[in-house]
C-alpha cells in the first residue's frame, strides 16, 4: 500500500497522466491503435482458412454415359470441387490448368461404362495444378476418398475397386510446399521492403528539415521526386535480384519462363511499393505514424494476396477483393513465370493491373507531394 500511494504522489504518476493526456489528444494515433487491430482480425479470420473448397473442376467426359455424370454429380455435390468447365480433350483440359482456369481436370476414358459392366476397375484421370502444394495434396485426397465412395455405391465390395483415380501433379510433381510459398514470400517482401524504404527516406527528410532545404534549390518539385525515386529503384532491383537467388539456390524452385520478363514486371511492382510509400509519406507527420499506417495496410493486402493461403480458401467476397489487392497481381506474376513458365500473352490481365495501380497511386502521391512544397 505504501508502495502505491508512493507512486499515486510521486512525479512519475504525473508524467503517466501527462503522457494518457497528450495519447487521448491524439487522434490519428487512438485511430492507429483501435481501428486497424478490428479489420485485421476480421480479414485474417475470414481468409486464413485451411478448409479447401469451391476448386474450379474441368471434365473431359469421354464415355458421357449415366454412370461417368454421376461420378462427376459426386465429385461436386459437396461443393469442394465445382464443375467450370466441360472440355472435348485432355489437351484442352492441360491449358486450362496452366491459364489458371481450373483448378483439377477429371478425364473419363470411353470404356468406363463398358468396364464397369464387367467388373473391371475403371481408371479416370485426374489432373491437379501442384503449384499450391497443399491444396493440391488436399484436393487430390478429396478426389480420391469421393472416387472410392462412388466406387463403393456400385458394389458393396468391390475388390478390386470398380473406379480407381490417377492422379497427377503439372508444375510441382513433387509437391513442395517451398515452390508455392517462396514466389509468394518473394511479392512480400518486395512489399514491405519497397513501401518502409521509400516512406521513411521522405518522411526523415520532413522531419529532419532538409526537404525545406530543397525549396530553396531551382529544382522542380517533379525533379527532386525523381532523384528520391531513381536510387531506390536501383537499390530495391538489387533486392530482387537477390531474392530471386536464394529462391534457386537455397530453395531449388525452378525459372521455367523468360528472367527478362520476370525483372521486367518486378521493376514496375516496385513503383506501386514505391507509390505507396510516397503516398503514406505524404499523409504521415512523423516516422513514428508511417510505420504503424504501414503494419495496416500490409499485413491486410499480405493475407488476401493468395502469398500465404490459396484464395481459393477465402469466402467469396474476399476472393473479389482481392482483385483489388496489386499483390495479388504479382503474386500471380511470380508464380506464373518461375513455376509455369507462361508469357505476357497469359499475364496480361496481371500486368495490366499493375500498371494502373502505378499510374494511380504515383499521379496521387505527385500531388499530394507537389502540394506540399507548396
């Protein structure tokens, strides 16, 4: 008790009141430390969900009997595969796994109802995307303990099994967890890395006093942002470049497309890194107010990226929004170079959102910079 009327009377409890005070007053900083903590919980409630569900099946149906429907009536009666797409061939059905249409390809040869009527085992194919291997893992269990259920509805004990599914892997035979997460920790990183480095050079410069310096030059104010910009540029490309090595080297995924292409698409991510950077740096007032302002908005646009969880996972409203989301964009990017080796025909649509999201966000932070030296 002595100990805490001590206190309740010393100096230090008046710095405390001084200190809740000068917290209360400050409105951004209450705003920091209640309001983005609640969104985050929310997002990342809803999209780090490990349940695999709502997978976009291909069908190649050969034998288009009643037998070879039903087998596909099973397969998407409890929603974890949903029939996309009913192709002609299996080539088709190949492309549509590396376009990122679908997610699995079921191929029913002609003799399945033929085999079935004498109680053979029927093969089907089945063509899983490898590229996340865990859902691919998943998927290819789920196919197989539905297959077998079916399997079982036809004969109380079939031995052998009537329906028998072979699976098999594109992009990721082995089904190493490194070769999905690693191009996904690679967008990230360029991310967080990008907008930290280009907000706090700003904002240092603001609170240091040596942007005021910089009025007093002849320099346009479109000049001495290009001059911030252009070494950063180099630096964070450095960053790639490495990233990208350790990725080969310590990790062993693959480069199947162009390193051109890639470093390319890379350097135009950086300007939205960047153009977010700028932007956060012209609406924060100290180092202090872009850093927590970066923790929110990062960790959110990092969980609903596809990075870390499938977005195949995430409710559907989410899986729309994350179409906002530029990281997701590279993601897609990443992947489909290294892993797939697509080309800018089939990342067009990826390469086209990056795009606007540089002009938008560089066109914002311009002016809100440009305004400021003002």
């Amino acid at each position: 008790m002595k100990l805490i009327d001590y206190l309740l009377g010393s100096r230090f409890w008046a710095l405390c009141v001084k200190e809740v005070n000068q917290i209360l007053r400050n409105k951004q900083l209450l705003f920091l430390l209640l309001f983005p903590p609640t969104i985050q919980l929310l997002i990342f409630g809803f999209a780090l969900n490990a349940d695999v569900h709502n997978l976009k099946l291909g069908v190649v149906d050969y034998a288009n009997t009643y037998e070879s429907r039903e087998l596909v009536a099973a397969l998407t009666e409890n929603q974890i595969f949903v029939a996309q797409n009913y192709s002609f061939s299996e080539e088709e059905i190949a492309q549509q796994v590396r376009l990122g249409q679908v997610t699995a390809g079921l191929v029913i040869p002609p003799e399945f109802n033929r085999d079935l009527a004498q109680n053979k085992t029927a093969e089907v194919q089945v063509i899983i995307d490898g590229v996340d291997a865990n859902t691919a893992g998943i998927a290819s269990g789920y196919a197989t303990q539905i297959v077998n259920q079916y399997s079982r509805s036809l004969n109380e004990n079939p031995t052998p099994p009537l329906v028998q599914p072979q699976s098999v892997f594109f992009y990721n035979p082995g089904l190493l967890s490194s070769w999905f997460l690693v191009p996904g920790v690679l967008g990230t990183v360029i991310t967080l890395t990008s907008t930290l480095v280009s907000s706090t050079t700003l904002v240092r410069e603001k609170d240091s006093g040596t942007l005021e310096q910089l009025l007093m030059t002849p320099a346009d104010a479109w000049e001495i942002l290009l001059a911030k910009i252009a070494p950063l540029f180099v630096l964070l490309m450095g960053d790639i470049l490495l990233a990208l090595s350790v990725a080969r080297i310590v990790f062993r995924v693959p480069l199947q497309g162009s390193l051109l292409l890639f470093l390319t698409l890379g350097g135009l991510y950086l300007f939205v890194g960047i153009g977010f950077g700028l932007m956060l740096a012209t609406l924060a007032k100290n180092q202090q107010q872009v850093v927590l302002t970066s923790f929110f908005i990062n960790l959110p646009l990092i969980q609903l990226s596809g990075a870390i969880a499938p977005i195949e996972s995430m409710p559907v409203f989410f899986q729309y929004l994350s179409l906002l989301n530029p990281l997701r964009h590279f993601v897609a990017i990443s992947r489909g170079i290294l892993l797939k080796g697509v080309g800018i025909d089939i990342l067009f649509p990826h390469v086209l959102a990056l795009f606007t999201f540089v002009v938008v966000l560089l066109t914002v932070s311009i002016n809100r910079f440009r305004s400021q030296l003002s």
